[in-house]
C-alpha cells in the first residue's frame, strides 16, 4: 500500500524522485510519521575493537574537517 500511494506521487508528467528513506519530504505526511533519532551501534570483538575506534576517529575527524573548510570559504577562504 506504501509503496502504491508514493507512485502515485511520481506518476506525474515531470520526472519526479520518490526516497523512502530519510528526509522530511510533505508527501511523507500523509502516514503522520513519528520521527526518532537515527542510532548505530558497532559491535566489535577484543581483536578488532582497536580498529574499530580507529575507523570511528576517522570518520569523527573527517566530520570535523569538513565543518571547518565550511566555515572556512564562508568567511571568504580560497577554494580548491
């Protein structure tokens, strides 16, 4: 039914994108969803417990990185 009710909202004569997924799109209201915080959880065993904080150090910097260089052409800063 989900699926039925959301092709009808493509079903238009300009081409149109339907996600399922994330985002706060009004034709997802229809259903008056309850929205929730999206959570991971990493599971890891003692062998691989050191990689696995790695990756997530990584992924933090890379977050913080681009938050900066954001900010940074913001303020008039050079591109790439």
């Amino acid at each position: 039914m989900l699926l039925d009710a959301c092709a009808e909202h493509t079903g238009a004569d300009e081409p149109r994108t339907l996600s399922l997924l994330r985002g706060d799109e009004p034709y997802k209201h229809h259903w008056r969803p309850e929205p929730v915080v999206n959570q991971r959880l990493l599971l890891a065993r003692r062998r691989t417990a050191p990689l696995m904080g790695a990756v997530v150090c990584d992924v933090a910097a890379r977050r913080r990185g681009k938050v900066l260089v954001r900010k940074w052409r913001e303020r008039g800063g050079d591109g790439p």
